[in-house]
C-alpha cells in the first residue's frame, strides 16, 4: 500500500486544498498528469476520492496530521 515519493507528494499538496491545475504549475507539469498520479494513489490506497484518500493516508501513516495546514479562517470559523 505505500504510495511512491511522487504519489505521496501530490496527494499531499492536494490535501492542502490546491487544485489539480494548481499542483501542475508548482510542478511544472500539466493537469492531466497530476490527475493520473493521483488515480494511481487512490488505486494504491484502495480509495474512490481525494478525501478518502487523504483520510486513509493519514490513518495509515502516508500523511501526518502536522503536514495539512489549515487557513486561518477555517480555523477561526470552527473554534
């Protein structure tokens, strides 16, 4: 089940809320691969979407809960 560097290091990037395009550009990639590589972690971690497989992830270890950074808005909005 473990996920390869690049898996690990996109699903990341997609858990702090960017987009698919988003992640492309900060790669130097196009959206299309970036969409490929996560279909291939959801396949890895046995998930349908992008929350389940950040949820498994995390649950499994591929993720820290440390490493998803939470806008301070939300923040404010759920204390």
């Amino acid at each position: 089940m473990n996920l390869t560097r690049r898996q690990r290091e996109v699903l990341l990037l997609a858990a702090n809320g960017n987009t698919n395009a988003a992640i492309a550009a900060w790669l130097g990639t196009r959206p299309d691969t970036v969409a490929s590589i996560l279909t291939a972690a959801y396949r890895r971690l046995g998930a349908t979407d992008r929350a389940q497989a950040v949820a498994i992830a995390l649950a499994v270890g591929e993720l820290g809960v440390h490493q998803i950074h939470i806008p301070d808005q939300q923040r404010e909005a759920a204390a």
